[in-house]
C-alpha cells in the first residue's frame, strides 16, 4: 500500500461547492478526484514540458559557443572597470 501524503489546494467557493456535488453525486471522494485529477494535469502538460527540456538541450553547445565567444570581451571590460 502506498504512503499517503498531504497535498492541499484553496479553491473558491463556487469550485468548492461544484466539487461536492460532482463528488456526491458520482460517489468518489475528494481525495480520489484531487488524485485523478492531478495525474490528468500532469499527463496533459507532461509532453510541454519534455518538448522544453528537450530545446534547451539541444541549445547547450549554441549557448557554449556564443558564451565563449564573448568571454575575452567580458575580460577586457573587467579590465576597464578595474
């Protein structure tokens, strides 16, 4: 069985009312709507996120050259304001 932990959210009244009565009225509980719910957000947005993660991964060596590019610029310019 896994271990339960707490996640807690604040919702209007309105959207607080609408979740009792869907609860209610399908027989589920919060905790179990709350639970499918969530995995549903994450599933829906997961692929957004892997789709960033996967740019900026493949922008590392640009941004690797491009900083290096301007290092000896960011020397000399110390070098003025010293």
């Amino acid at each position: 069985m896994k271990t339960k932990q707490r996640l807690a959210a604040t919702c209007d009244q309105s959207t607080l009312a609408k979740v009792d009565l869907f609860c209610d009225y399908y027989g589920i509980s919060e905790n179990d709507l709350a639970d499918d719910a969530t995995i549903a957000f994450l599933k829906a947005h997961q692929s957004k996120l892997d789709t960033l993660a996967h740019g900026y991964v493949e922008m590392a060596s640009l941004n690797t050259e491009i900083a290096a590019e301007f290092c000896n610029c960011e020397e000399e310019a110390a070098l003025h304001i010293r």
